[in-house]
C-alpha cells in the first residue's frame, strides 16, 4: 500500500476521507469546472515558478512512475543540471513529487514547493513535511525546504510578469523538521486504516469542509430537512449543541422562550407559520429612489497572475455589464450591455460604455454595492481620468440586499439572502436552472473559454450569448424584484 502526498494531506483532514480515496473512489463527486480551473491556475503558477530556475529540466512522468523515479536519479547525478521539475521519490509506501529541486554546493539541494495561494498557511507545512521525509529517507541530501508563494502586493508594469517580484520564498526548514516526529505518527496511523477491511465509523463535523470541502461530503452528511436548526442563520455553535441536547432538530420545534436575537426569531416565526415577513417600514426605503431607475451588474474574473498593466495578483478584472434602465415607474426597462469580446485589456471599454448607459441622473439600483463599489474604485485608480465621473456613479448607487436582509423573510430564502436565494421566493416566474451560465463563478470561466482561443465559432458564439443570457438576468432579476417588494410592502402607518 502507497501513501501519496495528495493523499497524506488528505488523511490528516479525515482519515475516512484517505481511506475511501483509496478503496472506493466512484463514492466521490465528480469535480465541476471551478475544480478544473482551479487547478489549472496552480499549473501556471507553477510554470512562472519555474523562470527563476533557468536551466532546470522537467522529469518526464509518461513511463510511469519507475521510469520517472530512474529519471530523477539520472538528472540528480549530472552535475550540470542547476534544477529539477517534477523530480519523483519513493521511500518506505510514501511517494512524493516535488516542485522544484534547485542544485546547491557540494550535492546538496534546496526544495521549493509553489503554491498560489498569497500567504503561508498551516497545511503547507504537512505538505512540504511529507516531501522532506521521503527525499530524507530515500538518500536524497536535503539543505533546505522552501516555499514560494504568490506576492499580492507585485504590480503589473512591463508586458510580461517578472517572476522575481511575483513570488515571495520563505524558508520553512527548521518548521519542517520540528513536524517530523509527528508526521511519523500520522503516516503509521494512515497505513494502518489503509489495512482495514471497511472505512473506519468517524463523526462528521467542521474538517469535512475545512481545509477543503470532502469529495466525499454528500456520501457521510446525508441531506438535511429544510427546517434543520443549522439553517438558522448566524446560529451559534453552542446554541445548536443545546438545542440538540434538547432532542430539538427542526426550527418548528424550537421553544419561545429559547434565547434568539431579533432576527432568527423573525425567521423562526416565518418558517413555523410558513408565511412570508415584510416590515412595516420597507414602504418608506423607495422613498430615496430616483427616476431613471438603472439596474446594474458586473461579471469579473480575478487571475492569480495578473494579464494588464497595473494589476496585482488576484486583482477582479471586469469584463462584462447589463444596465436596464426603466425611465418612469411602470414602463418597461430598456437594456444595454457589454461583453468583451477578445484577449485584449477590457477595461477602458467597459468603463466608458458603462458610464454612457447610466448618464448621469438617477439611481443606479445594485445587489451588494460593496463589490460593484469598490470594482469601480479599482477602476479609477488604472483609468484616473474616468475618476470623476465614477465617483458620481458610486454617489447613485442604491443597494437592494441591505432592503432585503432588513425588511424581508420569506421561508423558501433557507437563511440566505443572495439574489439566487431571494428572486425564486419572491418571484418564482424567473429562475436560474437550466441557463448554460448560472453564476457568476460559471461566467468567469466561459468567458476565458471564450478568449482563449480553443473554441470552434459555434461554441464561442454559444458562450457569448450564454453570458448576455445569465448578466441580463442579473439585472432583469432586480427589477422585477423591487417591482415585488413594492407590490407587496405594507402601506405605510
């Protein structure tokens, strides 16, 4: 039986988790294209990485992994190789392969492990721990172990990234090996649930989403009622462990005289009485609306290797709006929108068609002003002479989420207040099933589909109008939400 890196780290999260990866694999989900996409960001990331290293060779892995452990013998054993990529070792069932191995003096080797992630986080060091104890156990002479993370504060400033102000490197060696002893413990400890004949019996709990979400998730935590007290929005650890003592699972059964704040006992109420809840106070929010009404949404994609001038890694980078505009109270919205459409810098061109669709009088209704707020802020700071006119625009802005999370419950909202949550309650006539795009997650990675070049006419037309589709009905959405909440706000006392 061989332990994996992958699969130590995902033993020290579960060791259920470890043990079904292992003898029943079909039991997991089948990853969505996020999963892809984040994996594939890794790999870039890793390529830039490897810039620093000029020289090095890749380990070809195509034979196997015997051929590529010979491989890596050979590449250590030439003296004019500088560095490795992908370099393979096995000791005692532990294989690892390491990111890169950088020649030092006198056959010593320094190990860097990249991620893409901004900052050191703890199970980086597990993750470079198992390394070390396989290349130590195998003979190899390891000086160092490194890390090489992503630099958030690196700006963009010539055409191409400098992978030298892109990465930070910490030096994590003595770290390392203070988690040896350890690491030894765990390892016995994986191998030995390996041997079982079953999975071992383990509670479910916060470490089936934490570091990551379990592929195996759905498979140990059986769908939960609707009414299960862990809907509750904000509901405090200790408060559910109470009300579990007390043989209370459902919010139906919750007692009135168990301590809640103000506003999980409104959605209690709600959801006991199965009738919605609108304040008596919501009338008087449109009050601050002014005609023409815009309705507006943003589409970014935030890359960890930043593509334009003047952008730091993980910076959101917008590529797409929809404004409806409705000129007068029931009169139907007009619709305006942009796509970009090439690999080209979007951003003046969005900004400046954005800035023509609003003009410059009325309220431009948002769901969640902070992201659309603080994109446009981003925007003045790469396009300063459009920073004027996107400070009148912020100064319009009109946010529906804090309306709704303020002066609105309804039952089918589930303890969440997010726009795919709110619009089917509110208004079940529109809906997101079934669109190509359904989030915004979605259009991010279609979009760069959509770029990239790999797409036949047909499907890059498909996808073009897959993503007017979805940001149409972001906006659309809001509308005919207000139009609801109007309708159904209490006259004012």
């Amino acid at each position: 039986m061989r332990i994996s890196k992958s699969r130590y780290m995902a033993g020290l999260q579960c060791l259920k988790r470890l043990y079904l990866q292992v003898h029943e694999p079909g039991l997991a989900a089948q990853g969505d294209g996020a999963d892809v996409a984040i994996i594939q960001q890794g790999h870039d990331v890793g390529l830039l990485a490897r810039e620093l290293f000029p020289g090095g060779i890749e380990v070809d892995s195509s034979g196997g992994l015997g051929q590529a452990i010979r491989a890596t013998k050979e590449l250590v054993a030439n003296p004019e190789v500088p560095a490795i990529f992908e370099g393979a070792f096995e000791s005692q069932g532990v294989i690892v392969k390491t990111d890169i191995l950088q020649r030092r003096k006198e056959s010593l080797w320094r190990l860097i492990e990249v991620k893409s992630s901004t900052d050191l986080k703890e199970r980086h060091l597990e993750d470079v721990a198992i390394q070390s104890y396989a290349l130590s156990r195998s003979g190899f002479n390891l000086a160092s172990v490194w890390l090489a993370h992503v630099n958030r504060k690196y700006e963009l400033t010539e055409a191409t990234v400098d992978p030298r102000q892109f990465f930070l490197l910490r030096n994590l060696t003595r770290r390392v090996q203070n988690l040896q002893p350890a690491l030894t413990f765990q390892l016995r400890s994986q191998f030995r649930v390996l041997a079982m004949p079953k999975a071992p019996d383990l509670p479910t709990g916060p470490h089936c989403t934490n570091p990551v979400t379990c592929e195996f998730f759905h498979h140990c935590n059986q769908p939960k009622p609707n009414d299960y007290i862990g809907y509750l929005p904000r509901l405090h650890a200790s408060a559910a462990e109470q009300l579990e003592e007390m043989g209370v699972e459902s919010i139906h059964d919750i007692p009135d005289d168990f301590e809640l704040s103000e506003f999980q006992r409104r959605v209690c109420d709600t959801m006991q009485t199965g009738e919605p809840w609108f304040s008596a106070d919501l009338k008087a929010e449109f009050e601050a609306l002014n005609y023409p009404l815009c309705f507006m949404d943003f589409e970014t994609v935030n890359p960890a290797i930043p593509r334009f001038r003047g952008m730091h890694p993980y910076d959101h980078l917008p590529f797409q709006w929809s404004v409806h505009v409705q000129a007068q109270p029931d009169v139907a919205p007009e619709h305006f929108e942009f796509l970009a459409m090439d690999n080209g810098d979007p951003r003046p061109a969005f900004i400046s068609s954005l800035c023509e669709a609003l003009g410059e009088h009325g309220s431009i209704v948002v769901y969640n002003e902070q992201f659309e707020s603080q994109r446009l802020w981003e925007l003045a700071g790469w396009l300063p002479e459009y920073t004027q006119r996107i400070r009148d625009i912020q100064r319009r802005l009109w946010d529906l989420l804090p309306v709704v999370r303020k002066h609105v419950y309804h039952p089918a909202f589930g303890g969440s207040f997010s726009l795919k949550a709110v619009l089917p309650a509110l208004v079940p006539e529109m809906t997101y099933e079934g669109m190509e795009v359904p989030n915004g997650q979605a259009a991010g990675l279609a979009w760069q589909a959509m770029i990239g070049g790999d797409c036949s006419e047909g499907e890059r037309q498909s996808k073009r109008q897959a993503l007017l589709d979805y940001c149409g009905q972001d906006t659309l959405a809001m509308v005919r939400l207000l139009e609801a909440l109007q309708s159904a706000a209490p006259p004012k006392p």
